[in-house]
C-alpha cells in the first residue's frame, strides 16, 4: 500500500476538475494532500474540483499572497495553502502553521517544497506537469487514506 502510484492523462481543464471531484470522495478529516508542479500545471485547478465536489460554489484561486484560504465544507475544515513565495523551509514554522496539521483538518499545499521537510508526511502527493496534450498527473498515496483516494482517482 505505502508508495503506491497511479499516473494518469488529464486531456484538458475538465478532465483536471473531475480528478479533484474524484479525490473530494476519499477525504477525512486530517487528511493531506500535496501538489507538486510548475506554474500553470493545474495545481489550483485540481484544488477548485475538489472543493466544488465537496459543494463550494464561490472563486478558487491560489492562495499564493494569503499563504492559506480556509473552507468548511461538508463538514470538513479544509485549508488550502500556497508557499510558492517561500524563501526558506523556516517560513512554515514562522507562519504558525504547524497547530494547522492535525488530525482534524484536512491539508492542500501547493508548493510543498518549499517547506521542505518540516511538512507532516502527506497521505497523497500530486505531481502535475504539462505534456503535450495536456496534463500528466502522479498521484503517489503514502498511507491508507492516500490509498483510499487513489482508488477513486482510478475510477475517472
């Protein structure tokens, strides 16, 4: 189970939205799950289909000034933080985002690296990159929750 990947072909926007759909379906409390991939990739985009899966119907965009957009939606208590504008892994512990990952609220990240290791360990990491009819998307679950939503990714 640990370690196991799925790679898949994302042919346009739709198909980015619906595999974040996909993943609302796995989601827990304490879930985490990392995105991983240039600019323009599909980061937020897969953010935005998971979200409105889970019935958000306002504007998604990359909390990249913010750092972190809160939403509680299904009864779930969902962050989604950006650290794109990171200049070190120490920002994560000045921010005071460790009390943030807990057991009960369920983690997006864009941009993981550049917490570099003082993130929790992830239960699912995204790697979106373009390709030339597309997108490709490695989805690599790290526990049994990660498991769970490669499953339903399967399934698109």
């Amino acid at each position: 189970m640990r370690g196991s990947t799925l790679h898949l072909s994302l042919a346009d926007e739709a198909a980015t939205l619906a595999l974040g759909a996909a993943l609302a379906q796995g989601l827990a409390p304490g879930t985490r799950i990392y995105l991983s991939g240039d600019l323009g990739a599909g980061k937020t985009t897969l953010t935005r289909g998971l979200l409105r899966a889970l019935g958000h119907t306002g504007s998604v965009k990359s909390p990249t000034y913010t750092l972190v957009e809160p939403y509680e939606l299904s009864g779930l208590d969902l962050h989604h933080f950006d650290f794109y504008r990171f200049e070190n892994s120490d920002e994560w512990n000045d921010a005071g985002f460790r009390e943030l990952f807990d057991s009960t609220t369920v983690c997006l990240v864009e941009w993981p690296e550049r917490a570099a290791r003082r993130l929790p360990d992830a239960d699912l990491h995204i790697r979106l990159e373009h390709i030339e009819c597309g997108r490709s998307a490695s989805l690599t679950a790290h526990s049994a929750a990660g498991q769970a939503m490669l499953a339903a990714a399967a399934s698109t």
